[in-house]
C-alpha cells in the first residue's frame, strides 16, 4: 500500500534535503509553490527558486553596499557654487508592503560646498537605497540626507515619480497613477527662488510622458 505523506512533511522533506551549499531562498521558493498549488517539479519550474533566489539578491545587494566605499575617491574640491542636477536616473525597487515592484524617475539637484562629487556616482547611490525593500517616501528622504552629509552641500533636492505595481496589479488597480515624493534640504528647503530654478530644470522629466 503507497504511503500518503503530508503537504507539510513534503515540504520539510524538500528543504532538509537540499544541498548545503544551497542558497536558503531556493528552498523558501520551492515551498511557496507548493503552497500555491503548483509541482516544482515539472519541467518549466524545475530551476525557478534558483533563478528566483539569484534575482532577489540582486535586486536587494543595497544592503550589503557601503556608501562610504561607493564614493571613496569620487569627491573632488573645486570652487563652483552654481546648481549641479543629474535628472531622469531610472530606478527599480520593491515595496516592503507586498514585494512588488516600484519604478520611474529620480531627479537629483544640489548646491556644491567646495566639492563636488563624480557624476555617475549619483545613480549608484539612487540605486544602492533602491535595492532594498523600501517605500517611495523613505527611499526619496534616504538619498537626499546621504548626499547632503557626505556632500556638506549648502543644498540638496531629490524628487522621485513612480509606479507602483502594488497599485497596478492589485489592491485599487489604476494602471495609470504616478506617485510624486521629494525631498527639499538646506537652501532647497529655504530658499524658495532656488527650489522653483530646480523643479522648473526637471520639468517635463516623468514616467507619464516615457521619457
């Protein structure tokens, strides 16, 4: 007579009996499709939680990224106090609420202070907080406060617009809603004059229109 072993003890056998050097997500996966109905065994999901496993640690290497050693050697003294902006760095995240993406347009402005930083180094910092699981708000105050105190800029602004797949796939389901967060610090915040010469610079940047 076959032996009938539980969903629960089928799972625990999966897991127990993975490899060591086995990544701990793949067999997290292999049970979440279990517990969806799905056989991890058949020939279309047979290397799923590996490639699900390889996916999420990319998308969440914030984490282990140090921002000093992202811009070590990347700041650079120079006399020069007009308005520095790197606009329309795209962006990908994942909601900590339900572990779906967000994603758009980041603007970044800021006043230098005797130094100035390497260009590419602004998307790099964009997309070490943006590789962990965030909120919009949080994720657009944590750039904005790191470039302000490794900057020492008179000014820093950022301002993100997003879909939310959350929104989208799910929940109210409105494909078409865009999300606006920012960040006003120091004269940004201020000084009115110079925060209308940076939203005016990045005016027509957004995710509604593509570009």
């Amino acid at each position: 007579m076959a032996k009938v072993v539980s969903g629960a003890r089928a799972r625990r056998s999966r897991v127990s009996a993975a490899p060591t050097d086995q990544d701990p997500i793949e067999g997290l996966m292999t049970n979440l499709l279990l517990e969806l109905g799905e056989d991890p065994d058949r020939n279309g999901l047979l290397n799923t939680p590996k490639r699900v496993a390889k996916a999420m640690r990319f998308m969440t290497q914030g984490y282990r990224q140090d921002i000093d050693h992202l811009l070590n050697g990347a700041l650079f003294p120079i006399e020069y106090d007009e308005m520095v902006i790197v606009k329309d760095i795209d962006f990908f995240s994942m909601c900590e609420h339900h572990l779906l993406p967000f994603f758009g347009k980041c603007h970044v402005g800021y006043l230098p202070n005797k130094k100035v930083v390497g260009l590419s180094k602004i998307p790099r910092v964009v997309d070490a907080f943006s590789r962990r699981l965030q909120v919009q708000e949080r994720l657009t105050l944590q750039i904005a406060e790191t470039l302000k105190k490794k900057l020492n800029a008179h000014g820093v602004a950022v301002v993100m617009e997003a879909r939310h797949l959350c929104m989208m796939m799910r929940g109210v389901e409105k494909q078409n809603t865009v999300a606006v967060s920012s960040s006003m610090l120091g004269v940004f915040r201020t000084q009115q004059q110079t925060r209308e010469e940076f939203l005016k610079l990045i005016r027509g940047s957004s995710v509604r229109d593509g570009n």
